[in-house]
C-alpha cells in the first residue's frame, strides 16, 4: 500500500471517527514518528508538553 493511499484513508476515518486523530496523535508522540497532518502534530506536541508539565507538578 502506497505512503499517499495510506494516509488518505487514515484522514477518512479520522473524519468519520474524531477520536482517531486523537489515537494518532497519542501513537506518534509515545513512538516519536512525525505525521503529516497538521491537527495530529499539534496534537502530539500538545500530548507530550502536558506529560512534561504533569511530571514536574508531581515532582516538586
């Protein structure tokens, strides 16, 4: 299956399903894979900015 068919088909089901882009942001931020779309990188770094600022309330 070819990069473009994949990611075509990962955007319609992320707009059947709003929760898959939420699914795939949580994936690429554990993993560290960059994506393509705009709302899951923004997603991911948002994911991974409160897992730090969590970490650091708890700590203190």
């Amino acid at each position: 299956m070819s990069e473009e068919k994949r990611e075509r088909l990962k955007f319609k089901e992320q707009r059947k399903n709003p929760g898959a882009a939420l699914n795939n942001a949580w994936a690429q931020a554990m993993t560290g894979a960059p994506g393509s779309g705009c709302l899951v990188n923004v997603i991911s770094v948002l994911i991974v900015v409160g897992v730090v600022l969590l970490i650091r309330a708890c700590s203190q």
